[in-house]
C-alpha cells in the first residue's frame, strides 16, 4: 500500500500484509493492513507505526510525502507489536529523543515490551489537548479496548477519529474506505473482528460508544488501525457496534460438532433439518471443516449453541476442546445450550459438554442425548425433539 491523501494534510501511510493467514488464531483469509497516519503541519506528526518487517515500507511510505527525520512527534495508540513493532526503529531513524505520546498504562506496557529511557514517553490523559498549528488532536482513553493502554486521537477540525483497533477489520485489498466495498462485504470483516477481539469487553465498548454519543463528537472520518477507513457509513459501523455490544439473542442456532464414525454428524444433520424446517436460521459447523473465528463470528449473535462430540477416550473430541475454550475467554452471554453425542461404551462427552456450556454461562435447557454406536429411527426422533424444542425458545425470544 503506497501512502494515500485522506483530506489536507492527513495521509495514511500504513501497509498492507497480504500473507498474513493466521493472526494468532484468528483466521485471515484476507489479510490484513496495519494502518498508521500522518498529520503535516507546523508540527508532523506520525500515529501509530506498523509490525516490526514492515518498518522500511512505512519509512517508504512517510519519504513519499516528507522526510521521516522531520517527524516532531509520535503518537501511539496502542502498543499491541502489529502497531509498535516498528516503533523503536523509526524512532531510532527520526531521533529517539523525540516525544512518543501515548497513554499512562501505553508508558508502562511500550517499556515492558522495548525497556525503560529507550524512548521518549510522554503520557497523556484523556481530554489532553496538543496543537500541530492548525489542527488540535485531542485523546480518550479506552483502557481494555482491547488492550489496557488502547487509547483514540480526534483530530478536531478535521473530525476524524483515529480508533486504533476499534471499527478495524483484518481485510486487505484493493478498497481503502468502506464505500468501495459492499455494506455487506465490510460488515462481515467487522463482524469478525468485533466477535473474536472486542466481545469479552462489550460493556466497556457500550460506555465507550455512549461517551461519544454524549460529548457529541462529529465524526467525518473513522481510521482504524486495521482495514476499510469509514468515510461514508461512520454512523452505521458505530450503530453496529452498539447492537453487538448489546449481545441480544437473536433467533438463529448455531450447531458445532467433531464426528468419528459419522454418528454425531448424522445427529447434528437431524438437529439442524428440524431447525430448519422451523424457517428458523441455522448453521451447522464441522469443527474440521471451520475454523474457531469462523465459529465465535457465527456465535455472536445467536440465540442457541449446540455443541455435539463423540466419547474419545473418556473425553470429547479435541477440536471441541478448543472452541470451547476460546469461547470460554470469549464471554459470549445471552444463549440456550444443549448436547448432543455418540459414544461405544462410557459416554462421558455430554455431561462434560454440559458443564463447559454452564461455565461459559449458557442456560443448558435439555439434558442432552446420547446414542451408543449408531442412532436408530428412535434417537433420531429426539435429536428432532431437541431441534424443536430449541425452535420454540428461539421463538418466544
Ligand atoms: Fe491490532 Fe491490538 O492490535
């Protein structure tokens, strides 16, 4: 990605990762871009940089539009590495004892990561205020959005709010703001992004959200740190979020199963039919066939998860393990839950789905079926039941 004008004086000159197919665990099949920006002014300054073997393209990217060494200032909003892995060494390039403006909790976690009085580390509070000449950015701290230091920058005349992770989405492509892609093609990137990074902190992405509605921010321009900049529908990504940090139930059932002999995905199949047939949206995911950000995405906003996995080895399947577990940390609330399995001689995979789905808080509504072997026309006949007793909650939701 070259550098590009977004209005006077404000340029993205992030980079685009187009390799990247796994982000430590999430699956991105499109991707990614690590945005940074520069303000020129009376003041130049640089927010955000880019991970570590990206430093030379976004050196690249700053010399396309000025010289590097003339950067006053650094802004960081976020010390996670995918924006300050490069930091120390445009630092070093630019001057390291130029000002690296960042949040309090930024100062410790940026020294964490690099050492103590390497940098310059100023930090600054929410409501602070710095002028480039012309232009005033001002700082909210958004402590645990998603990190404890993640902080936003307004750029007050120009209205542009640079989010940091917030509204991102892993996507890189031709399109750099979102009027260039479908409504719906972005909302699935964002979507993505908001279940499988912002989900366990909704509460604070509520208040987040009901803060900007109070100080009634005009936003012209949001610039995340990751994907599509918001130039037309700032309104729309930020009235996503508000519905999805709501965690509402929704009639929709997702089905997440491993099979060994075919039995439990014979059962699955049966479950999800009768949902189906109940005009009710269902999906049905083979933990071998999906990924587990492809499953939580689907999760988010649905109103039952049914989990079915063989007995292995006194067990569930491993792959059920691990989706249970992101889940677990994942926090999605608000869901009915039910299991489903085969099992030859010990049958323990139920009851242990059972209590997983109880600690991730789902209101488990049925026992659960278990078949030995093969299910028969009886068996099928309450993976039916099951299948319409979730369709008539979802229902009365
Ligand atoms: Fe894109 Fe939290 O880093």
């Amino acid at each position: 990605m070259d550098s590009m004008k977004l209005t006077e004086g404000i340029y993205n000159v992030g980079v685009r990762d187009w390799n990247i197919r796994d982000f430590h665990g999430y699956s991105t099949h499109k991707g990614t871009t690590y945005n940074a920006f520069l303000i020129v002014d009376e003041k130049i300054v640089l927010i955000d940089t880019v991970k570590k073997e990206f430093g030379d393209k976004l050196l690249e990217n700053i010399s396309s539009i000025v010289d590097p060494k003339k950067i006053d200032m650094v802004i960081s909003n976020h010390s996670e590495m995918d924006h300050t892995g490069s930091l120390t060494r445009i630092m070093h390039f630019i001057g390291e004892e130029k000002p690296v403006l960042c949040s309090k909790l930024g100062k410790k976690n940026i020294e964490a990561h690099f050492g103590k009085d390497k940098l310059n580390l100023n930090p600054v509070k929410s409501g602070e205020e710095i002028s480039t000449g012309s232009k005033t950015l001002s700082f909210l701290e958004t402590r645990m959005l998603h990190w404890p230091d993640s902080m936003f920058t307004y750029a007050k005349e120009d209205k542009i709010l640079f989010s940091s992770d917030a509204f991102g989405q892993h996507y890189s492509g031709w399109a750099t703001f979102d009027d260039e892609l479908s409504e719906e093609e972005w909302t699935n990137h964002a979507k993505k992004y908001y279940a499988n990074i912002l989900l366990p902190f909704s509460g604070l992405v509520k208040k987040v959200i009901s803060d900007i509605e109070k100080a009634n921010l005009e936003v012209n321009m949001i610039c995340p740190d990751h994907g599509l900049i918001f130039r037309k529908d700032q309104a729309k990504i930020i009235g996503l979020y508000k519905e999805w940090s709501e965690l509402k139930p929704s009639k929709k059932a997702v089905i997440i199963y491993d099979s060994m002999w075919n039995s439990t995905r014979k059962m699955a199949e049966v479950i999800a039919e009768t949902i189906a047939d109940q005009k009710i949206d269902v999906i049905s995911m083979n933990t071998r066939k999906w990924d587990r950000s492809e499953i939580i995405t689907e999760v988010l906003d649905a109103g039952a998860v049914l989990i079915g996995s063989p007995t292995l080895n006194n067990n569930i399947f491993p792959a059920l393990s691990d989706i249970l577990t992101y889940m677990k940390g994942l926090k999605p609330k608000n869901k009915i839950g039910a299991a489903f399995g085969s099992y030859g001689w010990s049958g323990e995979a139920v009851g242990i789905l059972n209590s997983y789905m109880e600690e991730i808080g789902f209101d488990v509504v049925d026992e659960g079926i278990k078949v030995q072997y093969i299910p028969e026309e009886a068996d099928f006949e309450k993976c039916r039941n099951l299948g319409l007793k979730i369709s008539e909650q979802l229902n009365n939701l």
